[in-house]
DNA sequence: TTGAAAGCGTTACCAG
DNA sequence: CTGGTAACGCTTTCAA
C-alpha cells in the first residue's frame, strides 16, 4: 500500500508550483499546452489521484446523496433504493448507503456522521426502534445541515420534503372490497405494529371494518402470527385475512395452507409481498403494490429540486398503492 | 438550512483561541474544567458538530469500510451484507455501501470515488459487466490506495484478500448426488454464465455429470430458460435439473410445475434460491446454501486484521456451500 | 503563462 | 492551562 500520490511531490518532481499543477489538471486556459501535456503525463505515470476528501472540503460540496435505510431485506426498501438510484445516475451525484438494521443508535450515528460533511443530501426512511422511542432530534439536527428527505417512515413535524403512500386508504379500501365479496369476518395481521404506516394501516383496517363487525387484530412475530391464525382458522368463522408485512402475509399463508382453506378459495388474503414470492405461491397471492420504485424515483427528483433551489417551501408526496389481484382473493 | 458552526467561530464567541476550542472538545487534559465546561456548553448551545471532511483529512483516517455490491436484490449479496455488518458493528468502524447494479462504470466510478480518500478499505464483489470486459485496473488501482478484499466473484491476478465459495466442489457433489438417486439426465440452468463463479459451477456440472450422459446447458435469460425447460421436458426424458442462480431456479419451477412432474417428485429441481422462497413453494425446493451471511463475517474480520497489519501476506479463505435437502429431491 | 499565498475546518506541536 | 502556527491536500485569487 504505498503513499498516495499529491500535488506537492508531483510539483516537486516536475520542479514547477503546486498551483500549476492542479491548474494543469483541470485543463485550466491559464496553463500552456506543453505544461499541461507534461503535468497530465505524469499524473498518469505516477497514478496520481486527487484526494476527495480535500477537494470536497475546499469545495464545501460533495456530490453525493446519502440514503439511510432501516432495512435492506425488506423488498419495498430496496425497490425505492432502486428507484433512487435510477435518477440519481443520470446526475452528477453519487450515492452511498447506510443501513441502521432498525436500530436507533446506528440511524443517530449515520444521520450524524453523513451530514457533517460527507454528503450534500440525504433521503431516510427511519428505523423501527427511533418509530417507537419517538425521538427525532438527530432527523432535525441533519436537517439543519443537510436537506434530508424523509419517505414512507414519516414524522409529522419535521419540516422537510416528504413522500408517502395513502396507507390508511389502501387498506381501507382492500377491506371494502374484501367485504364486497361477501366476507363476514376479516381479520388483521401484522408484525411491524410499532411502525407509523402500520398505525395507518391498521386503522383503515379498524374504521372499514367495524361497520360489519368487530376488528380482530393479530400482532407479534412471524411465529406467533402462524399460530394465531391457525388458532383462529380452527376456532371461528374466518374467511378473510388481511395481512400488512411480508412476514404476516407468509405467516397467514402457511396457516391456510395448513387448515386446507386456501386452494379451494374459502379463505382470501391479501398481503403486502414482493411479487417474487406472490406469483410462485400456489395459490397465488393478491398483494398490495406500493409502487416502491416510483416512491424512489419521486424522492429522488424532489431531493434534487431542492437541492437546485434551496429556498423552496417543503412539499409532500403522496403516491398510491394499488391492488395486485392474483388467486388467493376470488 | 443555515451555514454550519466552526471551531472558528465559536472561538470569536467565547474569546478562546481555536486550539482551545479543538482540545475542550476533545476533552483534554491540557484544559481546566471550567473552560471544558463552558466551552461544551457553548458547543451544545450552538450546534457544533465536528465537520467530518476536516478530521478525516487531519488524521489521514476515515473509520468507515466501503463496500461495492452489483445488486441488492441478490439474496446472497445481501445476507452477505448483513455478515459483515454484524462484524463491523462491533468496532470503530462504520460502513458506506455503493451498488454497481450491475455496470462496469459505475463500479469503476465506486472504487475511485472510494479509495480516494472516503474509506479505509474497500470490500467489493465485481460487476458481471467489468466479468465479461475482464478489465480490471480499477480494482488494482484501488487497491494500491486501499487495502481491498475480494468475495465471491474473484479476480485472481489481484494480490488482496479473497473469500471465496467452493463453486466447482458443491456442484459438482450435488451432480453426483442426483447421479446417486438414480437420475439419468440431469440438465444444467443459468442466467449468469458470464460470471466466473457461474464458470466453476458449470465446469464441477460438466465434469460431474460425463461420467453419465453428455452435459446439457440452458443458458439466458429468465424467460428463455423457462421455455427451454419446458422444451426440453417435452421431448426428453430429463429427469433432474441443476439451476446455478435464483432466476433460473425458478424459472425451472415454474416449467415443472406446468409439465406437472414437480408434485409427484417426478423430476428433481436443486437450486440457488433464498430460504424463504425455497420453503414456501409447493413443493418446496432444495437449495444449495452459500452461506452468504458467514462469507460476509469471514470478509470483514479478515479485512480488520489487514487493517491493523498492513504487511501482512493476502489470504484466500474458501467457504463451503451446503445442500439444504427439501422436497424437490426424492 | 506561472507561482505565492490564503483558506476550507480540524488537530498537534511547542511556546508562553 | 492557553494560544499561535503549521499542516492535511486541494483550489483560487492575485501578483509577477
């Protein structure tokens, strides 16, 4: 690992000024052909490479974005981070990522360590541990330095450009339809209950619902969901499950498939899933598309607007999700 | 978003040199307690926060590990991330990731903007397009700055640490295997043939499976696998497949289930797929486990050691896949 | 056309 | 205990 390369060594090589050089570098009209022939030569002879760390601090810019995201297993997260990413690669910004893993301390340190310095921008959705300890005081500090777009995972009171997704009436409506299809009892599950879109879900669920009956809520873990459902697969009258995660939806389903109601239709789901996984069920399983690239491609192109115009008043996105209809909804 | 507070400024402030302002804050003993105190304050009051760029352009050290991936929706490479996140969780160290997707610039892109002066190291898993140009200067350049580890998609003429699958000796076992159980034309499937792992696999594949009948490949893309399959089971009595990549692990599935041979184990399928896919489908799917995650946790603890001992000589750590038997194998 | 000097924000050394 | 100065690597006036 030898020492990088500086313009100091490579003026002192070349015996002219430093300034020279980096002015040779840039192809500035100051410098004369010849020495800009000679300099540029060099460079490449002894693999110089300007330190970004320096540029970037006597620029004060960076040209990257930085994307703090809570998780990068989740299929929806990773579909805006797709979105992102598509935009941001026909500008001149880079982008790095940070993944908090849902953990309060490591989204405060990549919040800190990105906006003192290291990037011009950053995009976040928050992590489920600062959703349930409600304290954003490091979202508002970035804020306060960088612009910082918040999505999906959004907290009411920041001032800053926002994109969600009608949560609340997505679900609102799958119920209606669920019960247009003559569904007498429609059941909750949901493994993310701490999550502020969950508390709109939910509640979609709750005021949908409860004009045809008693909401039923099932919440915990993957496994505490199977068995609650199957729980209640065997108990009551249940023909419809209404599923808000991935872990949940795969939970009801292996719970129908294991009291047999599935194949033949007597019980609907509907489930947020990545279509992977939805299609090669059987059978198929309707899901709820939150059209995650686009929630990407928009944060995206609204983080850049600011960026060009930093006075701009905040503004909030709302994209909608849309029902995927597939078999497991008859 | 108003300018950030400086050390400088604070010191116009508070009437203490700059220096002071640096030690206080850094809470050295060279300052009494009182100025300590009203300095932190001061810093408290005013929203200091420590400009990155400057302190890591200081020390000469960043504290942050980059890792370059080609994609994010590859389950492997990011059960990979997770390994080595787990690992660098655990010390000074924080992680910048940069995604390829895929493209030849971009990661060219990635490792100069890295190595220039952002992280300390770099680990990287190589685009399928630099694969296929096999030009490779970027990594090597990179690697004169950084130290840079390589995992999975190896390029062997770079003297770094490596972490690597034992691509050739799993495959080539999971041929003998199905030979085993009597299968008597076991067909090879894959979206991936330019990249070198996907090589090996076919290599272990092709050298396994002579011994019984004449390789057969099905190569592009998903979709094309998918119908080659399905022609292939029409006019031939294949009864096994071998499918080195998710997409053609499924696109497998999805032909034997509409053949009809997968339910009554007819035809054995043994792929690459995530778990979660691979429990789910009915029937469920015999996978070869990569262990992404521990591939991920040997990286990051080798690239650690580095750290603290740049002379040391590079290594090349082989991790070995696993057969996860379920019901696609009779 | 070239170079000296200042400065980006920080820290470290050495005086005082 | 405090402060001035230099330095990290670069760019940008401004003067020569």
């Amino acid at each position: 690992m030898k020492k990088n390369m500086t313009i100091k060594e490579l003026s002192k090589m070349l015996g002219v000024s430093p300034s020279t050089i980096s002015k040779a570098l840039n192809d500035s009209y100051e410098i004369s052909e010849e020495t800009k022939a000679k300099v540029q030569e060099a460079a490449r002879l002894y693999n110089y490479k300007p330190n970004k760390l320096a540029v970037n601090l006597k620029s004060g810019k960076t040209s990257t974005i930085g994307v703090v995201l809570p998780s990068i297993k989740n299929f929806f997260l990773s579909r805006v981070l797709r979105g992102i990413e598509n935009v941001i690669a026909n500008t001149e910004y880079n982008i790095i990522i940070s993944i908090t893993n849902e953990s309060y301390d490591k989204e405060v340190n990549s919040m800190q360590t990105l906006s003192n310095g290291l990037v011009d921008a950053i995009i976040v959705a928050v992590s489920e541990e600062t959703q349930i300890k409600q304290n954003f005081s490091h979202i508002k500090e970035a804020n306060n330095q960088v612009p910082v777009l918040m999505f999906d995972r959004i907290v009411d009171d920041i001032d800053c450009d926002k994109v969600l997704i009608d949560d609340y009436e997505s679900i609102y409506n799958v119920v209606k339809q669920l019960t247009a299809l003559d569904k007498k009892k429609i059941v909750l599950a949901s493994t993310i209950s701490n999550l502020s879109v969950a508390k709109l879900r939910i509640k979609g669920y709750v005021e949908s619902v409860e004009k045809t009956h008693l909401p039923v809520l099932i919440e915990g873990s993957e496994e505490e969901i199977e068995a609650k459902a199957l729980h209640l697969m065997k108990s009551e009258e249940v023909d419809a499950f209404v599923a808000i995660d991935e872990e949940a939806t795969l939970a009801c389903f292996r719970a129908g498939k294991k009291q047999q109601l599935l194949d033949d239709g007597t019980l609907s789901l509907v489930g947020y899933a990545r279509r992977r996984i939805a299609e090669h069920l059987t059978p198929s399983l309707t899901t709820i598309d939150q059209h995650g690239k686009r929630v990407g491609s928009t944060s995206a192109d609204l983080l850049l607007e600011r960026l060009k115009k930093p006075g701009k008043k905040s503004e909030s996105v709302v994209i909608n999700a849309t029902v995927q209809k597939r078999s497991t909804t008859q």
